[in-house]
C-alpha cells in the first residue's frame, strides 16, 4: 500500500485519518469491501424527551449535587445555566 511503518502505526493508533482512496486500495488488497473495514452497528437514538424531566436519576443527582455546593458556586453554576440554556 505503499506506507511506512510509522505511517501504519500512526493509522492503527487512530492517530490520523485513513483517506478513502487508501480504505478503496486496502479493501483490494485484503479481497473485501470497504463496508468490512466499519463495524455493523445500528446508530444510536437520542432517547425520547419526557414529559417530566425531574423523574429522570440525572436530574435529581444534579439537584443534590447542586444543593451540596457552596452558595456562590450555586450562584455562579446557574448563571452558567441560564446563559447556555438561552444558546
């Protein structure tokens, strides 16, 4: 394929991005697709909005983490809030 062994390495560590050409060349060499080369996964789903948030574990570990915080991380934590919330 025409690549050094750092260059090997440096694309089995994920270091850098396989171009599609080289996928296309590799895929010959190896005798398969370039469809073989990613897993067979279904993509995951943003899971549905309930219509009450505050049944969710997340929102009442928040809640509790929020009320063991010092009052002016309180205070700074929901400015922080509020102006994300507004994005």
């Amino acid at each position: 394929m025409g690549l050094s062994s750092h260059q090997l390495k440096k694309l089995e560590d994920a270091a850098v991005i396989i171009p599609v050409a080289r996928l296309q060349v590799a895929a010959e060499v190896l005798g398969v697709s370039v469809g073989d080369f990613f897993p067979d996964e279904t993509p995951e789903v943003a899971p549905q909005v309930d219509s009450s948030p505050m049944e969710h574990p997340q929102t009442r570990d928040l809640i509790e983490a929020y009320y063991a915080a010092p009052t002016s991380v309180r205070a700074s934590f929901s400015a922080l809030l509020t102006s994300l919330a507004r994005r």
